[in-house]
C-alpha cells in the first residue's frame, strides 16, 4: 500500500492551528540547530502570526499558531508561514551541525483548532512533549519550548 501523506485541512479566515512538521528522513537535530530553528519560528510572532506556544524536538516541531491578516480579508497561510521557517532554517542548519542535504519532510500535519477545550488539551500536549520524550523531568526546564503567558 502507496503512503499517503495527510492533506492539510482547508484554512479558516482567524482560525488557531496545531501544525507539526518533521526533520527529513528523521534527521537529529543538535542543540544550536533547534535554538535556530525555534528563532526562526519566533521571527514573525506578532508580524503575521501569533504563536501561543511552541516546541522544537530532535526530529519535529510542534506549534499552535493564529495568522494574521495580510491584506483586507486575506491572511497569511500556514503553507507561506511554514515556507519561510523551513527554508531559512534549512539553510542555516549546516552552519551549526554536520548536514549536507534536506533538513525538512515535505508538508505538515495541522488541526483546527475547533473549540477552547482542544486549544487547551492542545497546548498543555506540547508543553508535555519534552517530558514524554525523557528530555527533561519538567517542561520548563527544556530551552526549546516557548509559550506566551
């Protein structure tokens, strides 16, 4: 049987989403590679996103994410905000760690959110990732999560 990625769900004008993106081949990001990659995330928090929360693992990253409007009733998409942090980043990437070649899986997986009790379960899951992954006893202990208080 043929692999299928998931097709991204259609985007709602002011919608919130869980995106999650994947290191190519599971690629092993090291310590200055996922510092790098969540300043990329950060770069245009509040330009034309608001990102609530976010986490960069070895392999993956997690983000729950508004965009903004671009224009009169027109807002940035997740495919454009994805766009420019994996290409940046990407090519970043082999000034701090040994990597020659594709840093990202094609596509994402994301989730709208539908509700504020999903939001909630959804933030409290990235918050909860490091944890689960052994990376540390407490999440704010992992230099790789942000959120917004």
């Amino acid at each position: 049987m043929a692999y299928k990625k998931p097709l991204p769900q259609l985007e709602v004008k002011g919608g919130t989403y869980f995106v999650t993106f994947n290191t190519y081949d599971r690629l092993e990001l090291n310590y200055e590679a996922r510092k790098l990659v969540l300043d990329c995330c950060l770069f245009f928090h509040e330009k034309r996103y608001f990102l609530y929360t976010g986490v960069v693992m070895s392999d993956h990253v997690h983000l729950l994410i508004k965009p903004y409007e671009k224009s009169e009733n027109k807002y940035w998409s997740i495919g454009s905000i994805l766009h420019s942090i994996k290409s940046y980043s990407a090519k970043q990437i082999p000034q701090v760690m040994k990597h020659i070649g594709k840093v990202w899986q094609d596509g994402r997986y994301d989730i709208l959110m539908k509700n504020n009790q999903q939001f909630l379960n959804t933030w409290e899951y990235i918050k909860e990732n490091p944890v689960k992954a052994k990376y540390v006893n407490k999440e704010e202990n992992y230099p790789f999560l942000w959120e917004v208080f």
